[in-house]
C-alpha cells in the first residue's frame, strides 16, 4: 500500500484563505494537521490580497526585461499517448477522433481510464542536464517546467496532492530535477500551473457513450472508490481526488453524440475563473497545492493557465503571497506572475498572449507563450514534418521583443523524457541565429516605433495561424544605450538594407548615422543615408538565411 502524504479532506466545507487557520482544517469529526500551524496563511509583507494592492505595489523585474527568451517544458503523463492536447478530456468524447483512438488502442474508457496512463509515464529516457545544455545554447534564459495540468496531476512532492510524480509513474520529483538543473547553469526557473480548471475539464471522466453497444454505461471515475485499488498499482490512492468528484456528471438519459457534446459546450467546457460553488474544497486544496509548489521551490516565474487569477480570493491569495515572498528573500519583487487577460491588463502581473501576438509597443513589459507544435507532444506532427522551423520562431522572437515583450517557446516532450530528432534540429537552429545575433535581442528596449515593413501583425491571442510569413523587407527594431538595431525577418536581397525610418530630415532620426556593424563583426559596412532612408550594403560573409541585425549609431 502506497502511504499517504496528504494533509487535507474534501470534507472541508468552508473556506478561509488569507485570514490563515490555528494549523488544523476541521472535516465533520475528523481533524487533519497541516505541516505546521499557520502553513496556510500568506507571507507577511507589503502586498495585501486585493487588486489595488498588487496593481500599486507590482513592477515587472529587470532580469525578465532583459532575458527576452524562454524555454518551456510542457510536459507531463498527458503526453504518453503522443496524441496531442486535451488527450484526459477528449478520450472521454465519444465520437472525437481522441476517443476513437483510444478505444482502439488502449480500450474503452470505462475499463482504461485516464488514470492508467500515469504508471505509463516512466520518463526512462529523461535527462534534464542535457536538455538544460542543448537550452542553453539555444539563447534561452529562463526555463519554466509544467509543475500540473488540467488532469489535476502534480508532477512535484506534493504536501497535500496524493497523486504526485513522485508516487506515481516516474516516482521522482520532476520539479525539482528540472530546477536543480535549471538554476546550475545559470538560468532563471519558472513553473506553469494549470490545474486550477481541472474542476469542470475533467467532467467528461464522469459520463458515458451516448450511443452503440455500452451506452449509458458510464466511464472509470464515475465508478471508481479508494476501496477498488486494494492489490492493484493505486492501492491506498482515491481516485475521485484525481478526478476531483462527479460535481457536474453528464446527466442520464442523453443517447445523441450530438447532444452530449452539445451538453459538455453549454456546462463542464465553460472557460470560468470563479470558484466552483459546488466543490469549495477543490479550492482550498489548490490554494494549498499551490503555496506548496512556491514554498519548496522558489519559482521565479509563476505561469497561470487562467484569464485571470484563478479561483477568485484563493489567487489574490497566492498572488500576494508569492510576491511577499519575494521581497523577504530578495528585499523587493523578482518574481513574475503570469495570466492571460482578455481585453486591457489592469496590472500587478506581467500579461501573457497565449499563441498569439500584439499590434503595437506595449507600455508595459508582455510575454507570448507558443509552441512549435501542439502543447502536449503529438507524434504525427514528426511523421508529417510539421513543427514550426527555427526561422518562424526568430521571426516572432524579434516582433515580440521590439514591441516590449518576452517569447516563452514550448519544445514538445515525449512521454519518455526525450524530444524528437526534428525538435533538436529546430533549437540548435535556434541558437545558431541566436549565437550570432543575440546582442539585438537581449537587453534591449523599444525603439519610438517597433519596426517597418509589408507584413501586417495582428493583436490578441490565438492568433498565430492567422498571421501571414514575414519578408526581408520586414524590419523590427530594438535599442540598447546608444544603439539602435534593425533586425531583417529574411535573408536580405540584393546584400541591400533600407532603412526607411531613417530618412534623412525623419522625426525619428534624431541625429546623422555615424557608423554601421552587422552584428557577428565589428567592421564597419558600406552606408548611405538620403531622403529615402539608410542604404546598408551587406558582404556575402554577413548574410543569414533567417535574417541579419545590424547595429547603427549616431541617431538615438
């Protein structure tokens, strides 16, 4: 029997977040101690759990502004099936390509579940140094790791989440692997939280085949109870905490695919950042699984998964204690919070545009999170050769970093800890173009305007398939002192640059250029500077596929 490091029952029926407890949650008549008093109460520091604190008190750290680029490891048991996103929801869907695959590969879901996947998760051929290395050299730095997904698994020591890496599949602590790694070779260490939806996600685990021979039969978590482990791999583990109990079941009677997707639409597909009514000890306990991973880790980085903070007071909660935290430690706030707003940013986090893009320079520092393929690793993206290449992904590093923001790039992990020939191929191009040119990327600042060009960028999320390829006669600029860069998102034609935004007489030319460098040498390069822009001439040994930065002085 597996034995159980949870401090906390779902009996729990009121909640108290950031007022802190005497150190015992009460459950009907049962008592559960946390580690010790006072483990739920937030640090104690200038930030107060409320939004006009953390917009009045939070500024975005300098080492962030500067690092531009980060690589992310969105990895976790979701990945075995090397299927794709959303695999734990959607092999719950009868009549989804997911559930499709999955009864013919592993069984219907009633008799392998979800859950089975996670002894299947070894990671035997994970090796977080490497990986780090092969980073490293890519530019990136900072590395976030998914510490939990949307199928509620904790992929570090959990002190109130049974159903941890360390119990399970791996058994060992992954987060704590990955930033032991992380932080030897320099690099700042983030985690992605994901679990605050797994509430309502997961509900498809409690519903059944409208349709066919086992319909109204319904799947493994409806009819799975702590007692059925006895003398199998979950012995002494309840499969409703991962499941997170059967609070919105597809209701009986349904017998159209159609209507029960039509259902899960109207209800557990519902993207809400409320706390579910119904189920207040998903909420403690995440608030609690939640300081725990700050705790023992330290992050850096927070990435939320969430168009605000998640689970109302519970992440003004964790919001201002992981600040407060950070100030105890560092003696001012250098840390990063993550979320996604929708529309204008009210502040007192840093604003991430998930797959997506901004039209202009923001004010305040931003962060694009994409991926070269899907967010959980799917093997026919390999087969059929489609991740996004090296050059897309510089592209849109430099549009994102002269606008003001950062690029949180997901490399797709294998569900035994390797990444695929063609991801290695794709970083080490990376860092090849990254190795030469990075001085026009790392530490920079916006120019007056982000760039000039044909290709226009549209604003706002989940946009990125819409966007059209960049030319070389797109230009994006960044500043760093004196220096202004132009970067070409293209090998340029002819071994011409032409600035534009540098006409002579231009309100943005401050001043006559002096002197011009393609980044990788300092000799200078031929130029001229008329009323039509700056005339850079190239040699052939300056050139780049990918695009080339040059370096000009006299104007800022």
């Amino acid at each position: 029997m597996l034995p159980t490091k949870r401090q906390f029952l779902h009996g729990v029926s009121t909640l108290s977040l950031s007022g802190g407890l005497s150190g015992v949650l009460t459950a009907g008549a049962n008592a559960v101690e946390l580690p010790q008093p006072g483990y739920d109460a937030i640090a104690d520091g200038p930030f107060k759990p409320t939004w006009d604190s953390l917009i009045a008190g939070y500024k975005t750290p300098d080492w962030f502004r500067d690092a531009k680029f980060g690589l992310w490891a969105h990895w976790g048991p979701g990945c075995v099936p090397e299927y794709g996103d959303w695999y734990a929801r959607k092999m719950y869907q009868q009549g989804n390509p997911f559930y499709e695959h999955h009864v013919k590969t592993y069984g219907h879901p009633s008799d392998f579940g979800f859950m089975e996947f996670y002894p299947r998760w070894k990671a035997e051929n994970w090796n977080p140094e490497d990986l780090l290395d092969l980073y490293v050299k890519a530019g990136a730095k900072y590395f976030v790791a998914m510490a939990n997904h949307h199928d509620n698994f904790d992929m570090f020591d959990s002190k109130f989440h049974d159903w941890n890496a360390t119990r399970i599949g791996p058994k060992t602590d992954i987060i704590g692997r990955w930033e032991k790694a992380a932080r030897q070779r320099g690099l700042k260490f983030g985690v992605s939280n994901h679990s605050a939806h797994a509430w309502h996600w997961f509900q498809t685990a409690y519903g059944y085949d409208p349709e066919g021979p086992r319909a109204g039969e319904r799947y493994d978590a409806y009819k799975l109870s702590k007692l059925d482990g006895k003398g199998k791999w979950w012995e002494g583990l309840d499969p409703q905490e991962l499941y997170t109990g059967a609070v919105m079941p597809l209701p009986p009677g349904i017998t159209t695919i159609a209507d029960a997707n039509k259902w899960h639409e109207a209800n557990d597909r519902v993207w809400t950042e409320e706390p579910p009514l119904h189920n207040p000890a998903f909420t403690r306990q995440w608030y609690l699984r939640c300081k725990d991973l700050i705790d023992s880790y330290n992050p850096d980085l927070l990435y939320f998964d969430d168009f605000d903070l998640p689970l109302g007071q519970a992440g003004l909660d964790i919001a201002a204690h992981y600040y407060n935290a950070s100030v105890k430690r560092h003696g001012s706030v250098q840390t990063v919070l993550n979320i996604k707003p929708q529309g204008t940013p009210r502040g007192g986090y840093v604003a991430d545009v998930e797959r997506g893009f901004r039209a202009e320079i923001s004010p305040d520092p931003w962060q694009t999170d994409t991926c070269i393929g899907q967010w959980h690793y799917d093997r026919r993206i390999y087969d059929s050769k489609k991740y996004l290449p090296a050059a897309a992904v510089i592209h849109r590093l430099c549009d994102i970093v002269s606008k003001n923001g950062n690029l949180l790039l997901s490399i797709p992990v294998r569900g035994d800890g390797s990444i695929d020939s063609e991801e290695r191929r794709i970083v080490e191009g990376i860092g090849e173009w990254m190795g030469r040119f990075s001085e026009a990327i790392y530490g920079t600042r916006p120019w007056q305007v982000f760039g000039e060009g044909p290709t226009q960028v549209g604003a706002g999320m989940f946009g990125e398939s819409k966007q059209k390829p960049y030319t070389p006669q797109d230009l994006r600029f960044t500043t760093k002192g004196k220096a202004l860069y132009a970067i070409t998102l293209g090998r340029p034609e002819n071994g011409q640059i032409t600035v534009t935004s540098l006409a002579r007489g231009s309100k943005l030319a401050r001043g006559n250029v002096k002197r011009v460098e393609a980044l990788g040498s300092t000799a200078p390069l031929t130029f001229r500077q008329d009323d039509k822009g700056l005339h850079v001439t190239l040699p052939d040994a300056a050139h780049h596929d990918i695009g080339v930065a040059i370096k000009i002085t006299g104007v800022i």
